[in-house]
C-alpha cells in the first residue's frame, strides 16, 4: 500500500505470532471470542467516554453500539465490525506489535510446557489469536481523536500502517478483515459463526448482528403483455396445466359479484427466487445478573462465568448471585474458579479484583480497587450498582462511599460461599464416618456416595488452590478474622495426610488439654520429626503442622481459636495439662540434679542464648535450641534474615 510504514514486532510477540500461526492442533474456534471480546471492550470504552461528553458518541449509524459480523465468500473473509472507541495511530503501533505485554512471555512460557493455546485471553494477547484461522489480516480503525489507518501483517514478523484514504468511512470504530487459510475454510460459514457466538459470547452486553444471505420464493406482479408472454402455447402445455387454465378461465366467466371483480383488478402474480440480506441478532445480550437468583439455572450460571473467566474449559467450584437493597443498591454475582490463575502469587499486592464494576448497566472498569479486598482478588464476577452516580469520573467514583458499603457487603457474601463449601465438606465426611461405623457394626464394607464425595473434594480442591488467599485474610483483613479462622485447614500429627480444621482439632482435645498446639517447619517431614512434636504426641496430644510459609505469620494475628489459645510447641514456656504431684517433684529433683551443667553450660555459650534450662519436653532427644516466649520462633527468624540479606 501506498505511504505504509513497515515496522517489525517486537521480539518475543513474533514469537508468539510463530506459534499461534503454525499451531495445527489447538481450538481455533477462539479466536472470535477473543476478537468479539475486544470489540465489546473498545464499545464499553466509548460508552463510559460518552456519560460525560455525549459527542463523544457520535451521530446515526456511528452512535450505534454494535457489533457486525459479515462473509465475504469469494476473498474467503471475514469482517467483524464494532462502533467502539477504535485505536489512534499511535494505539495501533503500541497495542498491535511494537510493545509486548506483560503476559507475552508468560503466555510463550506455558505454551512451551505444552501449555493449551485456549488460555490466551487470560494472557492479554487475545488479539493474536486470530492468527489461528488467518494468514493475513486487516485491522481498519478510526478513532475520534485521528484519522482512518489500516494496519496489516502476514505474521511474518512484520506489520505495515497506512493511513486510509480509500476505504469505507468507518466514522468510528474498527473493522477487522480476516483472510482465512485453506485450513480453516470451515469457518467461511454463517452457520459455524452463528454457532460459535452462540457458545462462546452469549453474554456480551452488545448486540452481534451477522450478514446473513438467504434466498426466498416470493410472489411478484407481472404485467399484462408479460404475462401473455408467460402462458405457454396450448400444445406445449401438459394436460394438468391445461385444465388448471381452463377451470380458471369458467371460474372468471360463472361466478361474478362485487367483491370478485375488485380481486379481478388485481395484477397477476409469479414466484421468483430472491436473494436477501439481512443483519440478524445472534445474542439477546441479555444481562443474566438483573434476573432473580432463582430464575437462573446452574447452565446458565456455568455459561456465564465461562464467558466473564475467558475459561471455557472449566465450571466454576461456587458462586453467589444476590441483590442488596437499602441505601447502596447493586446486584451481584461472584464466582470461585476450580483452579487459580497462573499468576495469582506472583504479585499479590499488584493485582486487581477481577470482579467488573457496572453502575446501571454500564460497564465501569474490570480492575476497580477497592471494590474488594486484596485476599479476594481470585473471584471471578461483576457488579452492578443502581445507586452509584454515572455521571463522575472514575477517580470520584473511588471515593463515593457508597464503595464501602458494597466492600463490605461482597467480602461477607463471599465468605458465606466459601464457609458454604467447607460446611458442604464437614457434613459429607461426618456423614460418611457414621455411615462407616454403622456398616462396620453391620460387617459390611462402608462407601461413599458419589454425592459426599463431590462435597468433600470440592472444599479441598479450594482450599489448594486458594488456601493461600484465605491466610491472608487473617493477616490482614482484622475485621473478617473471626469468620476466617475456621476456613483454615492444617496437617497435623494425627492427620498428616488430610487437612483438618481447627474445629476438627478441638473436637478432639484431650481432657483437660487448654491449648491448641502446633509447630512451623519448612517441610511436613521435618516438623513430623522435630523433637518438639515428638513427646507430645507421645503424651497423646496433637500437634497442628504448620508448613506454609504464611503459617507462622497467620500465627502471629492470632491468639486464640473458640477461646483455646495456641501454643507454639518450639517456646520454652509450654505447659502440658495434668502433671500429677509425682511428675512435679522429679521435675524438682531433676533440676536440682543438673543445675552445674545448665550453669555450665550458659558460661560456655555466653551472649549466644538467653537462657539454660532443664526441660521435661523431650522424650529421646537430649538437648534442643528453643525460642524465648516473646521472642521469634526459628522459622521466622530465617524470613527476617532472607528479607534483609
Ligand atoms: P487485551 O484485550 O487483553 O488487552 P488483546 O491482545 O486482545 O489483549 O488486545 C490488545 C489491545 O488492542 C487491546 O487492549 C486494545 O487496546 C486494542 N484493541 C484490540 N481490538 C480492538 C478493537 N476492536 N477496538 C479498539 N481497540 C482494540
Ligand atoms: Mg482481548
């Protein structure tokens, strides 16, 4: 093209490009999702744009917010079309190639492990996907604020950008034209399309309309002499159509009355084949979340995290879908995801609710701080809110405080659906011990219903994936630790292979036993074999293992669980439950015994510990390094240290 710039794309997109256009076995189905989900964020960005400049919109057919999709048969392409916010110039050269996003390597990252190519939309290169079924494209754009450009590339590490001078006016927007390769011609269909937006963007808040040709028998006047023309000689015509014309000719003769005679005057007919086109809607852009909880089916709720997650491969594991009413009025649903995101620890205090703000069905934003806390930035969802005003800035909208009052209301909300799940578990593992004792009395062999088990996975399934968000909670959201702190699950000494709560844990406490015990390691088998642990389960009592990393930090925001105060088996001021007199006064002798040695031994040690001290906590173990009550426990003193190295 005439005055195009050529520019090559930045390294590592060139790479991905590579992948994407040789890929022979992923799901190539995505790339219109991908594609129809970009046009529906470029519409959202002009309608937010327009609440406080309505020019912004545009006139006529501009202002309409769509999006067209349309099949150009003989140059084997596809054009989608939306009256979004479009790209500058400049937008085009950052967006579409010269700047890698962050998710680039990531997303080539995973492709290497064999990674599925469906997960690209959560990478934010989407875009690139329609070099699944494409081996050229045409992105056309106008943006207010520029004029008409084309950026086109082959993927062939290149693209060109040219300013439009010939093509349609879009007025605003972007048209996508994809040249499909022979190995994806089955996409060069208006049934295939149909289906594929039908599954995969049921949800998009915009009208989709597609082009669809369809041929019709219609009936049409034909003039007089025409007509004459049209009659057949009499030797040509086959015996039925001879009577058929004779009838017709008696009928006109015989039977004459008023209404007869106006039919008369009527122009004969014929029926030609015609061929139509028509932009027909494909969704109903329905929004299921104005709809009454009960109103929604568990299909429908699947269909539409799918559509929010850009995970289609996978139901969501919970979700919660209310409307508040008072003074803050919104509707609400939130999911929990079966599995978390690639990324969800790399950065934890740089990531954003992925739960989308709508204020009367207009999109807001998709990464609205404050909307809900750190902890719960894995929810998947979306809220709308009747009372928020349209007409602010984003920034203001921050600060109404109506904001907090919807904070509040969605962390109370999703943590009666996590605590739903752990109950839902809870109940189907004591319903099966039962049911184990009972078959057990019975001789016969005890199994679980296929239901329980579904209730007793899916709690677990959570809490791998997310157990993490929830400890820290506990760290940090001080006025939900209450409700969190049964959430949690450990391994302990008695259960070291399946987690147990801390309700679990109290339920079986020896008698008389005050305090919750348990010790932080690096790892299940070293805490297993500490010293520590060792003579108090030999005693019979239990010891919570603490593992994660966050364990100990989770321990220092909490004292006390149902009034049982934790203990920390490694501090020196551990005291057991129950010593008899006869323990106590060969504890006194014992001390006595060895006050030289400890003596001794704190000179010889010198400034490196506080104290010396006989013990009755070991059982094999001759002599352990312990922590001071107030002081920090071994584990926490290597996080300090690895933090100020
Ligand atoms: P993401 O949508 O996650 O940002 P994509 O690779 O799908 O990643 O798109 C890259 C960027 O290109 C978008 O963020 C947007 O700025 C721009 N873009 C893509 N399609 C359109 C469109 N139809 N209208 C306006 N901008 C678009
Ligand atoms: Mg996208």
């Amino acid at each position: 093209r005439a005055g195009a710039e050529t520019r090559p794309f930045q390294a590592e997109v060139s790479r991905m490009m590579d992948i994407i256009i040789h890929s022979l076995y992923s799901n190539k189905d995505i790339f219109l999702r991908e594609l129809i989900s970009n046009a529906a964020d470029a519409l959202d960005k002009i309608r937010f744009l327009s609440i406080t400049d309505k020019a912004q919109l545009g006139e006529g057919d501009t202002a309409k917010l769509e999006i067209r999709l349309s099949l150009d048969k003989e140059k084997k392409m596809i054009s989608l079309r939306d009256r979004g916010v479009g790209m500058t110039r400049e937008d085009l050269v950052n967006n579409l190639g010269t700047i890698a996003k962050s998710g680039t390597s990531a997303f080539l990252e995973q492709m290497q492990k064999g990674g599925d190519l469906n997960l690209i939309g959560q990478f934010g290169v989407g875009f690139y996907s329609v070099y699944l079924v494409a081996d050229f494209v045409e992105v056309i754009t106008k943006h207010n604020d520029d004029k008409q450009y084309i950026w086109e590339s082959k993927a062939d590490g290149a693209f060109a950008i040219s300013e439009d001078t010939e093509g349609e006016l879009l007025g605003r927007g972007t048209q996508i034209n994809i040249y499909l390769k022979d190995s994806a011609m089955e996409y060069l269909s208006e049934e295939k399309l149909k289906e594929l937006v039908q599954r995969y963007s049921e949800f998009i808040n915009f009208p989709i309309l597609m082009l669809e040709t369809r041929t019709e028998e219609k009936e049409v006047p034909i003039e007089e002499e025409e007509a004459k023309a049209e009659e057949k000689p009499a030797e040509e015509q086959s015996e039925e159509e001879r009577q058929k014309a004779e009838e017709a000719k008696e009928g006109e003769s015989v039977e004459v009355d008023d209404e007869e005679e106006e039919e008369e005057k009527k122009p004969k007919t014929k029926k030609v084949s015609e061929t139509i086109t028509e932009w027909k809607a494909l969704n109903d852009n329905q929004a299921l979340w104005l709809r009454p909880p009960g109103n929604v089916s568990e299909e429908e709720y699947a269909k539409f995290y799918k559509a929010l997650s850009k995970r289609d491969w996978e139901a969501p594991l919970a979700l919660t879908h209310f409307k508040a009413e008072g003074d803050v009025e919104f509707k609400a649903v939130m999911f929990v995801p079966p599995t978390a995101p690639h990324d969800l620890y790399d950065n934890y205090y740089g990531k954003k609710p992925s739960v989308k703000l709508y204020v009367r069905r207009v999109f807001i934003s998709d990464s609205f701080e404050d909307l809900l806390p750190k902890w719960l930035s894995f929810l998947v969802g979306l809220v709308d809110s009747d009372t928020m005003p349209l007409n602010v800035s984003r920034e203001m909208l921050q600060l109404h405080e109506g904001l907090k009052v919807i904070k509040k209301k969605l962390v109370r909300k999703a943590i009666d659906m996590i605590k739903k799940l752990a109950d839902g578990e809870t109940r189907a593992r004591k319903e099966a011990e039962e049911k184990k004792e009972e078959e057990a009395a019975k001789e016969e062999g005890a199994e679980k219903s296929e239901e329980q088990k579904k209730r007793e996975e899916a709690y677990t399934k959570f809490y791998t994936a997310f157990g993490k968000s929830l400890k820290m909670g506990v760290i940090e959201d001080t006025s939900n630790r209450r409700r969190l702190l049964p959430l949690l699950r450990f391994h302990s000494s008695k259960s070291p292979d399946k987690l147990i709560s801390l309700a679990d844990y109290a339920e079986r406490m020896k008698e008389g036993q005050k305090h919750i015990y348990y010790l932080v390691g690096t790892s299940k088998d070293e805490v297993a074999r500490s010293p520590f642990v060792e003579s108090l389960v030999e005693k019979g009592y239990e010891v919570l293992y603490m593992t994660d990393p966050l364990d100990e930090y989770v321990m220092q925001n909490v004292h006390e669980f149902e009034d049982k105060e934790f203990a920390n088996v490694s501090k020196e001021d551990l005291k057991l439950a129950g010593k008899d007199d006869e323990e106590k006064k060969l504890e006194k002798k014992l001390k006595e015994e060895f006050k030289p040695l400890a003596k001794w031994w704190k000179e010889a040690l010198g400034s490196a510990v506080e104290g010396v001290k006989v013990s009755k906590r070991l059982a094999t173990t001759p002599c352990v390094v312990v922590s001071s009550k107030y002081g920090w426990s071994a584990t926490m003193e290597r996080i300090a240290r690895a933090q100020t190295l």
